[in-house]
C-alpha cells in the first residue's frame, strides 16, 4: 500500500521539526512548508541527521491562499498538521491585527485548499491557554473554556470552532472521501529537545518561556533567571504547569494522525489534552534542571507576570486509552535533553564565528 503523506506547515518550527521526525520514523512521507517567520532553515540539517532523509519543503507563507492551493494541487495530501502560526502572548496583546490575521487566514487557507481538493484530515495545534485559570484541576476535555485572555488564546479558540464547524459541515454536505475529519491537540506545557540534540527550540531574542530562559541563563546569555512570583497558593509559592516532553508531544501527532487516517475515528471533530498529567511547580523544574546537569543556577525571585495562570495540569486519560498514546520521558530527561541543545547552539553559534572571521 501507498505510504500516506502528511503536510506540516510550519514544520521548521520547534514542535513542527519533532514531529516531522516522527513521522518519517513512523513511515509517512512527509512535505514540510514554512515562510521561517520565526526560524531559520537549521533544523533541516538535524532532520536529515536524524532520520537519514532529506524531506521535500516548501517556503511559502500560508496566509497566501494561491501558494497553499498550489501546494496542496502538487502534493496529493492525506493529512495535513497546521503550526503555521505565531506564538507569543505578550506580542499578541501589543499586535492583535497581526496575530488574527496570520492565525486565522493561514488556517482559513489550509481548510479551503482541503476542501478544494478531496478528503483531507486536519489536525490542528491548540493549547491549554484554552482553559484559562480553570475552577477544577486536572482539566478534562469537557472543562469549559473561559474566555481568551490573549488575542493569540483567542485565536486558538477561534481556530478550534472554524475546525469543529468545518468539518460538521462537510461530513453532512458531502460524500464521504470529501468530508474534512479533524483533531485539535491542546498542548500543555512543550520543553525539551531531540536525546540527539540535533533539533530544538530556536527562540528569536530574549525566551518568554521558562526552559530557553534557564538554558539560556545556565550558558551565560541570560544573567539572571526571574521566577515570576513566590506568594501563590501553591506548596513552594510558585506556578504549576504539566511540563510535556516535545518528542512525547511529537508522537502523540503520529497517534493521532494514524487514528484519522485509518479511520479510527469515535466522532468527525476530536480533541485530547496532550499532556503529563503531573503538575510541577517552577522551583521544583528550576531545581531538577540544576540537579540533573550538575550545575547552579543564577536565578532571584520577581513579582508575579501579568496574565499567568497559578496552576493548570492536564487530564491525559482520553489520550491515553483513544490515542494508544503516554508521555514516557521523565522531567530530568527531558531537562537534560534542553542543556544538551543548548550546548548544541553554543558549538553551531562558535563555528559559524570562526568562519565568518
Ligand atoms: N516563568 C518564570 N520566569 C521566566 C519565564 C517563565 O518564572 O522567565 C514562569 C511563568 O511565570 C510560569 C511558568 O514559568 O509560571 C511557565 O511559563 P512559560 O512562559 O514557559 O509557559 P506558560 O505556562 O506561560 O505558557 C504556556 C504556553 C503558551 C500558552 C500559555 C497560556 O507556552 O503557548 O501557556 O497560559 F499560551
């Protein structure tokens, strides 16, 4: 049998380039398309490093609805993995016209294109943010969303229903090799890199996100880590998250692609939490993160950062028995793994230095 073939878009990026090995491991062939917006080419050199294969890409910029339909009359797509989006929260509130209109017209585009163009799955990247400072942790599936606190939370809300109803409306309308299926994976909290420390998260600038900062911190880019706010009702004062390992998070794409595409589907729109189920507080990741590594950490405590929810950690039981799908790897894995890319960036940053002398 034909190997079925995946789009990612925005595959350059850092969940788009784990997943994107997971899926050739897995024995996809996979088209990567990105417009490198908020990364480089780098991560194509590990890709290849890694699993042997050089991956056909596409630079494009989905918000171009002719490039997108070309793309997909070009490649004969059987599920396509939407990333292309932007990302930070803060930036969002500054710039919310962008962020509506990359986020929504980039996956407005990738479902006209799909419907343009047969039966397509469509799994879409959402996150926690969606559950905002939820009444009753973990959070299930079925916990309410509270309304967006960022323009860029709105926008995964708003992709999510554009997703629900798109696909509601093409499995009644249509013949069923044209109806859309659709799942939407609502990330927790993605930290770590490839055990190769061949890929990892390539942030622009200074991290809003804690790991990059501590690595960043640890390597000597960063002086000092901030933990934001030690007073919250919490044991140790600080935040709880459910940190999830990036290629966990990965291979919960490949499960959930193979549920689409071999019609292993219990509804036509699905959504699984993709996390842990373990809440870890930023000390406790601060402290595991030193003791893994074998180092100190120049961190001080910094009032509370406007908008952080106090605690939030998944409910991963539907995942776990629909998906076939757990996160394996342990936190002090999962640390190590980012100081390890972190080292990476360090001797990919020392050579292109000498060279350039
Ligand atoms: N933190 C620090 N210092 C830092 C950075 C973060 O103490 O320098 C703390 C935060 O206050 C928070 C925890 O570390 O308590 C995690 O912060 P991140 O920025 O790494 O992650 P968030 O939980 O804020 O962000 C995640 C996702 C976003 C999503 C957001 C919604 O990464 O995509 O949840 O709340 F939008």
């Amino acid at each position: 049998m034909a190997k079925n073939t995946v789009l990612v878009s925005g595959g350059a990026g850092y969940i788009g380039s784990h997943v994107t090995v997971e899926l050739i491991e897995a024995g996809y062939n996979v088209v990567v398309a990105d417009n490198f917006s908020n990364c480089d080419a780098t991560c194509f050199e590990g890709v290849k490093k890694i699993t042997g294969k050089k991956i056909p890409f596409v630079e494009m910029d989905f918000c171009d609805a002719e490039a997108v339909n070309d793309l997909f009359a070009k490649y004969k797509i059987d599920a396509v993995i939407h990333f292309a989006a932007f990302k930070a929260v803060g930036e969002s509130v500054e710039k919310p016209v962008l962020y509506y209109k990359n986020n929504l017209c980039s996956f407005l585009n990738v479902l006209d294109a799909a419907s343009h163009h047969g039966g397509c799955n469509v799994l879409f990247s959402s996150s926690a943010t969606v559950y905002g400072e939820a009444e009753n942790l973990p959070v299930t599936e079925k916990t309410p969303r509270l309304p967006a606190t960022s323009p860029y939370g709105n926008t995964k809300q708003i992709c999510e229903d554009i997703l629900r109803d798109t696909v509601k409306a093409t499995n009644v309308n249509r013949s069923p090799e044209w109806a859309i299926k659709g799942i939407a994976l609502r990330y927790f909290n993605p930290i770590g890199a490839h055990p190769s420390a061949l890929i990892g998260e390539l942030p622009r600038g200074v991290p809003n996100n804690l790991v990059p900062f501590i690595t960043q911190t640890a390597i000597g880019k960063r002086e000092c880590l901030s933990i934001f706010g030690n007073d919250y009702p919490t044991a140790d004062g600080t935040c709880l998250r459910d940190y999830i390992d990036v290629v966990d998070l990965a291979k919960a794409h490949v499960a959930a692609v193979a549920r689409m595409l071999e019609g292993r589907m219990e509804e036509d729109y699905e959504i699984f939490n993709i996390g842990t189920g373990r809440p870890v507080s930023v000390y406790e990741l601060v402290s595991a993160f030193e003791k893994v590594n074998g180092l100190k950490l120049n961190y001080k405590y910094a009032p509370r950062r406007a908008g952080d929810v106090v605690a939030i950690w998944a409910d991963t039981a539907l995942a776990n028995e629909k998906l076939g799908w757990k996160a394996e790897r342990s936190v002090e894995d999962t640390l190590a793994s980012a100081w390890a890319w972190e080292k990476h960036i360090a001797e990919m940053e020392a050579v292109k230095a000498s060279s350039e002398e």
